[in-house]
C-alpha cells in the first residue's frame, strides 16, 4: 500500500480552497453573520449541529444579545471534518464540530497557516472508544481482526476511525501501513465499497456501523471500546473569532447546552428529531444518542478527554498528517466555563450512565429499560409485533448494540450479548460450558 500517497492526498483536502481569503463573518452594517460547520450524520454531534439547528437554541441565544446587532446563522454540513477545517483556516467558518482526530489537524492546520483554533467544547464521547467500530460485508467469513490481514479496508484517513483501526491493528500485532490494503474513502463511498465487495472491511465513526448493521448491510468485527480509549467530538471556534466576538461564542455554547440538557431530558423526541433531520432512520440515531446510548454528551472538556487527544498526536504523526501539536494551547474552556458557569463544574464531575437493555415500543414516546439482556428478550419474546427496537450493551465492553444484531453467549442461566463474534468466542473460552448461540436460541431460552 502507498501509505505516503494516501496520506499526501488527504492533506490535499484539508488545505484552504482558492479564493476563499477573507472572514467568515459577513453582513453589513449591523446585521452579523456567523458561519457553524457541522456534520449532520455524524450524530454526536447534534447538539452543536443538527439537533442545535432544529431547535434554534442559537438564534434565541444571539437574540437575546440585545447588542445593536442582527444576527444570522449560515449552516453548513459536511460529511467529515476535513472540509470544516478547510474553511475555517480560509477564514469562512467561525465555529466548527468534528472528531478527536480531525480536531488535531485543524488544530496544526490552524497554526501553519496563520489562522489558530481552539476546541471549546465537547460534544458527545464515550470513554473506552466505542464510538468507532470497524464492519464487514453480512456474509463475511472474516472472525477476528487478525483476519484482516492482506484485505482491503475502507475507512477515511485522519479520522477517528481512522484512528482506532491504526490502534486496533497494532494491538493484533499487523503494521497498518503494510499489514492491510487501506482505501481512503469516505462514509458514503466506504459503505457502497462494502456492499458491492470491493472491500473486506469497513472502520468507520457514528453513526455508520450502526446504520448498516441495521440495514442488515454489515456485521460488526470489532468493537472499538475494546480499546478502551477515550474518543469524542468536540467544538472548534476561530480565535480571531472568538477574541472580537465572545458574546457570540458564549451564545452557541449556551445553546448547546440546552440542546444537551434536552437530550437528556427527552431522548426518543431528539431522536425523532435528528432522524427527521437527517434522514436517519430513528432507531439508529437511539442507538448513540438514546438514554443509555453509546455517545454521552457533555460540553465540558473533561481531563480524560484532553489526555487521550495528547495520546492521538502520535497515531496522526506516524502517518504523516500532522506534526506535533500543542494539545494544552489549543484547549481552551474559559469560554464554556463563562457562558455555563455555576453549572461547569457539575457537568465537568458528571460520568456516563450505566448500560441497561432497553426497549422501544412501536408508537411510544419512552423507552423501557430492564434489569439485564435476558429480561429483555423474555419481553421482546412475548411482545415481538410491538417493539420498533431493542438495545443491548456488550457484555465486556457496555457498548449498546441492537439485540437481533449481537452474538449472544449462553453461560448456565446466563444470556450475554457481545457487539462482536472475537469477544464472544474470547469469552467462550474462559468459561467452561459457555457456547455461542443464535439470536432466535437466544430469545427461545429466554421466553
């Protein structure tokens, strides 16, 4: 594999599009534009994107400014953080969200090219790197990520996903410039490679893995809490935005906020709300973004976080995207801290929620969450012409996974479901009388 090529390629898309000098704040007179690149189907970020933009909580925010200016909100979507970077460092988007690793490239593009940013918040995380997982094709014989060696795998490099699979694979002991052919494509292309078997495998971020698994277009491979390693996506602002327009700034993360608090307050409506939105199907969206779901979202920038972005600049640098990145300056939370205040530091000592099984009902406003996998599937057993949806977290790992779709263990009285068949079967053999069985066995045992 030409890894310096593709690597080369990518740092092509991230450089300023011709004719773009200038600021992102447009208007004349008192009317003030603010620019917000965000990625509607990277659905951990909603709350500084799609479901930020469909309950307006911005624009209410910059109106009550009462500063002598109107303000516009121009929104932006992307399908990854490369292009955002783009923008901003051509000074045409004053306010960004994007992934771990994007955010380090912006972060080093911002500087080389005069042009700095600042992550001021967070938007969704999960602290063992669940959020990125790698698929392949439903009918795949491929077991385990040793499998992987030789094959082709799509993913879009400098990403998150990127970046798990980079770790994952030196964890199975394959160089992961040598050890596998990587095609460097996008979400969209990667998933039409993977169903028309161009490719073998396919190591994409939220909510991909979950829309083809659900879709009955891929089965998981690897799940990337196996890790466990913190990734999250996160809010990058201009500092030369920032500086001339705080109030601004403060207002968008004032909003976000909001938007937080009403996804937690009302998971299934922000569901319905980002699947209307995107064209998502809801039940996906649930699965990241639901009560119990694989993101947890919180705008405080957590310690955790900002170490294990310090532990990314080496995977980013290997691959000749960056180099080395001042993590500590591009931080930068006295935005957020002013604009929550009394309320940062609560948010910032906040942990997940525990995992939980959880049903949907077909044409119901919540959720039902039960006690463990088993009781779920005595309900579903008994219910299955009512559930729109069910959810189980992983048995090792707590990432949530659609209950039809895991590899489910039975160990004595037991009932445990794995995101993917290498952990069931590592489990399988560390448990005497442990077997893996259908998910139709498994719903049988449990009824």
């Amino acid at each position: 594999m030409k890894r310096t090529a593709v690597a080369l390629s990518t740092v092509a898309l991230l450089l300023p599009l011709s004719g773009c000098g200038g600021s992102a704040e447009a208007g004349s007179g008192n009317t003030v534009t603010v620019t917000v690149g965000y990625q509607s189907k990277t659905i951990n970020t909603v709350t500084a994107g799609t479901l930020l933009r469909s309950l307006g909580s911005f624009e209410q925010q910059l109106n009550a400014l009462h500063d002598d200016h109107t303000y516009k909100v121009d929104w932006q979507d992307y399908a990854t953080g490369a292009p955002i970077t783009a923008q901003m460092t051509a000074g045409k988007i004053d306010i960004g969200s994007m992934g771990d690793f994007p955010l380090l490239i912006n972060a080093a593009r911002g500087k080389q090219l005069g042009r700095p940013t600042r992550l001021v918040s967070v938007t969704g995380y999960n602290l063992r790197g669940g959020l990125n997982t790698v698929v392949t094709a439903p009918d795949s014989k491929l077991g385990s990520l040793e499998d992987l060696r030789g094959k082709k795998v799509s993913t879009s490099i400098g990403s998150a996903a990127d970046g798990t699979l980079v770790r994952a694979l030196q964890r199975a002991g394959i160089d992961p410039d040598k050890g596998i052919e990587k095609l460097n494509q996008q979400p969209a292309v990667g998933a039409s490679a993977l169903s028309a078997g161009s490719t073998d495998a396919l190591s994409q971020f939220v909510a991909w893995p979950g829309l083809l698994a659900f879709q009955g277009k891929a089965k998981a491979l690897y799940d990337g809490a196996e890790l466990n390693l913190p990734t999250f996506h996160g809010v990058t602002a201009r500092e030369d935005f920032a500086k001339k327009r705080p109030a601004v700034l403060e207002a968008f993360l004032k909003a976000q906020a909001e938007a937080t608090d009403y996804l937690h307050d009302h998971p299934v409506a922000a569901a319905e709300k980002v699947a209307k939105a995107t064209g998502l199907p809801a039940e996906v969206v649930y699965l990241y973004n639901g009560a119990h779901g694989i993101a947890t979202f919180d705008p405080a920038i957590k310690p955790k976080l900002v170490s294990a972005l310090k532990k990314d600049v080496s995977i980013l640098k290997s691959a000749k995207l960056t180099g080395d990145v001042d993590v500590d300056s591009f931080v930068d939370d006295r935005y957020v801290r002013k604009a929550l205040g009394p309320d940062y530091a609560e948010r910032l000592a906040s942990t997940p929620a525990p995992a939980a099984s959880e049903v949907w009902p077909k044409g119901a406003a919540e959720t039902r969450t039960f006690k463990s996998p088993a009781e779920l599937l005595s309900h579903v057993a008994k219910h299955k012409a009512g559930i729109r949806a069910a959810y189980v977290p992983d048995a090792s790992t707590g990432t949530l996974w659609f209950a039809d779709k895991a590899v489910w263990v039975t160990d004595g009285s037991e009932l445990l479901p794995f995101v993917a068949p290498s952990t069931a079967k590592a489990y399988v053999a560390e448990h005497v009388g442990a077997r893996v069985i259908t998910y139709a066995a498994a719903l049988e045992r449990a009824s």
